[in-house]
C-alpha cells in the first residue's frame, strides 16, 4: 500500500478515536474547541503512524494535517483559488505519490562540488534523475561545455520550466520528461541523484544492474543502507554529504 494511501486511512482510523476522547473531555467539564480538537485528531494519527511504521516524517504532517485543514476553512478562500492551488501542486508533485520523491532543490555548493568530481575528459554523458527545476543540469553545462549534461523529470510543470530555461538561455542541456527506471544507466559516466530515503534501495539495485564500469553513481544526502559509499565529499561544513560509489 502506498504510504500516501495509509496516512490517509490512518486519518479516517484516527476519527472514532478522536470522538471518543472528545466525549470523555466534555463529560469531565473540559471544554474543546474546535482547534483542540482537530489536534487530538492529529495525535491520534500520528500515534497511529508510529504504530504502522510509516516514516518519521509521517508523523508531524499526520499531526498538523487537521489543523491545516480547519485554519484553510477559517480563510474562506474562493473555491477556484482552492482549485487552481490543487492544480499547481498536482503539476508540480505529480510524481510524488508514485514515487515517493518530493521535490528536493540542490544550491551552488552542490553544483560546484558535483562539477569538481567530473573527470577532465571531454564527451562525459552525465544525468541528474529527478532534475526539478533544471538548476544543477543547466550549472553543469555552462561550467563544462564540453560534456552532455542532461536531466530527466516526470513531474510536468517542472519538466517544461527547466526546458524553457533552456531554451532560452542557449544551453546545451537537454531536459526528458519521464521516469528514470526507463534510463539505461549504462548509457552515462555520471548518474546524479536527489532523491528520498525510500528510492534508494531500488535506485541501488538499478546501478549495480546497469552501470559501467569507470562510471560514478552520486547521491546527495541520501545514502544507500547495503552498500556504504566509497568516497564522500562536503560541500558545505557540517551540511549533508555528496556519497559517490565507483563502478
């Protein structure tokens, strides 16, 4: 079951719950108002999230999911506005469910330490699977180009920006839109990755199918639990790690 799917059945789960604390506080002569209750809802979900073993970061959103949902109500903001908001997000996030990948943006000392760990060879073939907005794609190509730097993304809103980015700058990088399981990872000297926690276990088994040998496969902050990296670099003091395995 997808975990998106269970924090929304723990949600539901968490109601009866709820009810039944609320009437036992009421009956004590304690009173509730409507912000109290909708974090006892939260509590309860997020209580029933640790049970099922979700991930950690189920938690504080099941907390403050219900609160969310009641200060929305309080703004009495028009229903188109709701709507166009949910569209933005759909195209922005239009991955995440299936994938379980939100949209992780990397910043220049990323980049600039991706840059330095690039061989000094001309005709390198390198990917950034789950490009986003195209930031760390389009660096690369200025910085070097005389490689093919290239990025593939499934969510359509951030798929088109990057490839107007682009265009519009005369860049020679090159955008897909697409899932990277469609890739083959032999095809490049340098597969970059930001992905989640939850990806990594089959982006491992993906690169040790595919990737050749003298090819890098780097991850940013995320690491692999079955295989610890061979070389880790800092681009920031005390921030997360670039984790490169060699092939």
């Amino acid at each position: 079951m997808k975990p998106a799917v269970a924090a929304l059945l723990l949600q539901l789960a968490a109601i009866p719950l709820m009810l039944a604390a609320v009437w036992l506080l009421a009956t004590a002569g304690i009173p509730m108002s409507y912000p109290a209750v909708a974090l006892v809802q939260g509590l309860f979900a997020a209580v029933l999230s640790w049970w099922r073993g979700l991930a950690g970061w189920w938690r504080p959103i099941q907390l403050l999911f219900p609160l969310a949902l009641y200060g929305a109500a309080q703004l009495a903001i028009p229903p188109l506005a709701f709507l166009a908001a949910f569209l933005f997000l759909l195209l922005l996030y239009w991955s995440t469910y299936r994938t379980q990948v939100p949209y992780y943006p990397s910043g220049r000392a990323v980049r600039a330490a991706l840059a330095g760990l690039l061989p000094q060879r001309p005709g390198l073939r390198v990917i950034d699977i789950g490009s986003g907005l195209g930031g760390l794609v389009l660096d690369l190509a200025r910085r070097r180009p005389d490689i093919a730097a290239s990025g593939i993304e499934l969510a359509p809103l951030p798929w088109l920006l990057s490839s107007l980015r682009a265009r519009l700058s005369g860049s020679r990088a090159r955008f897909l839109r697409g899932d990277y399981d469609s890739l083959d990872f032999g095809a490049y000297d340098l597969v970059f990755a930001y992905l989640s926690p939850a990806a990594m276990p089959a982006l491992w088994r993906k690169a040790a199918r595919e990737m050749r040998p003298g090819s890098l496969l780097v991850s940013y902050e995320f690491i692999i639990d079955d295989r610890p990296p061979d070389r880790t670099v800092y681009p920031t003091e005390g921030g997360p790690a670039l984790h490169i395995w060699h092939f």
